[in-house]
C-alpha cells in the first residue's frame, strides 16, 4: 500500500497553541514557531494549523502569524478558521499558506465555497466537517466551533461539498477528539465510500495502528491527529513526536 499522508493537526487559540477533549477542556501546549521547528527535524508531511475561536468571534486570520509559521515550516501547511471572504483567502495564501481550510462559512454561504474553488482552485481548498452523534438521531454535522448543530447527516453533506468542488474534506469527530481512543472508523467508511473526493480522518488517534484502520478500513486518504503528537505517557505531558519513516512504511506496507 502506498505510503499515507500522516498530518498534525495544531489549534491556535491567541497566537498559541492548545489541545482540546471533545472541543473542550483546552490545554494549553506552546508555541507555535518553536513547535514547527520540531516537526521541521522530523520532517512532517504537512501540518494543518486551525484557530478554534476564529468563527465563533469573527475575528480576522491571524496574518502575521500565519507569516511567521511559512519562514519557519519547511513543509505544507494549511491554516483553517472564521475564514469567510475570498479576501481572507488570497491574504493567507500570499501570507505563505499552501491551502486554507472552512469550516462554517460553507455551510451558511450558499455560494461561498464554489466562488472560493473558482478563483483558487481546488487543490487550495478543503473543507473541514465537524460531527457530533445525537441521541435518536446519529451522526449530525456541526459548525462555529462544535458549538451549533446543523440537523444535517455528514453524508449527505459531505456530497454537497463535493459537487461544490471541494479538493479535501477534513472528517473530525468531535465525540472523539482528544481521547486518543482510535478513530471513528464507521464514520470514515461510510464518508469516504459516499463520494470520490479525498478524505482526511481526525479526532481519536492514540497509537501507530489508529492510523492504519483509518486507511485500511475506514478508506481514509490521510490521517490527521492532535494529541498523538503533542503528548506522551499517562499524565499527558507534553511531548512533540512524530513516527519515523521506516515506522510510517511498515505501518502501511
């Protein structure tokens, strides 16, 4: 099997880094300069970078910042949050991000994200959906932050942002994030087996083999994870990993 994209995938919250449980519980974790001059000697495939305030405040990117990440990152990065004009969009790709990540504004602009694949193309943008399971009524897909409930089935959505052109969609379970008690294999399954666009799995990942099942079962085209990245050991002490190459290609070889 053909190596898998391995992703981090960092929250900011005022400029620094921090880890959630379930999109709450936030723990702050460091730097985000100094974390990526760690990923850099690991050599990362690429790092995902979302601001977990950002669509719930309104406030702007944090441009300078997003500057700073691209003269230190040697690899891809995207950068995701309260992103909701074309404007913000060609700032942070001139700003040194490879693409962008939204959340929320696809879902309440009806036109937003197929203007936004016009202009940048596909390949720039991904589209991040948050899923949450509801008592009676399943897996539902949530925005601003994990905080508001849509109603709507995360595959049925899913091929909405499809059609719209759409060049990744980022599948988060928010009911698993942080845990580190493996992926929502199900949810992935069925996501990635309902359109042909690739799908990147997230929330859950606490060993090497998490990633595997994501691929192998789940048909996931990359993994991303938070906390199997930031922390080691029981206590949950912060440690910046990342597996090695040969681990990587026995894992999926």
């Amino acid at each position: 099997m053909k190596i898998k994209r391995i992703i981090p995938c960092l929250l900011l919250r005022n400029n620094g880094l921090v880890k959630t449980v379930k999109f709450k519980e936030t723990t702050y974790i460091g730097d985000p300069i100094n974390t990526v001059r760690i990923f850099n000697e690991k050599e990362v495939d690429e790092i995902f970078f979302l601001d977990i305030d950002a669509s719930r405040s309104g406030k702007e990117p944090p441009y300078e910042l997003i500057q700073n990440i691209a003269s230190e990152c040697f690899m891809p990065f995207a950068y995701g949050g309260g992103i909701h004009t074309l404007q913000q969009i060609e700032r942070i790709i001139k700003s040194g991000a490879e693409k962008v990540i939204i959340n929320t504004h696809a879902y309440l602009e009806k036109n937003f994200l197929r203007e936004a694949v016009q202009q940048f193309g596909s390949s720039t943008i991904a589209v991040s959906i948050d899923v949450k399971k509801e008592f009676l009524k399943g897996n539902i897909v949530y925005i601003k932050g994990g905080t508001q409930s849509t109603g709507i089935n995360p595959v049925d959505y899913a091929k909405k942002i499809e059609n719209e052109g759409a060049g990744e969609i980022l599948i988060n379970s928010i009911d698993r994030d942080g845990v580190m008690e493996g992926y929502d294999i199900e949810l992935i399954k069925t996501i990635s087996g309902s359109v042909r666009v690739p799908i990147i799995a997230c929330g859950g990942a606490g060993k090497l083999i998490d990633f595997s099942l994501a691929v192998k079962q789940g048909g996931a085209s990359a993994v991303a994870a938070g906390s199997f990245f930031v922390f080691h050991g029981k206590r949950r002490a912060v440690l910046i990993t990342y597996p090695s190459y040969s681990e990587i290609s026995d894992l999926f070889n």
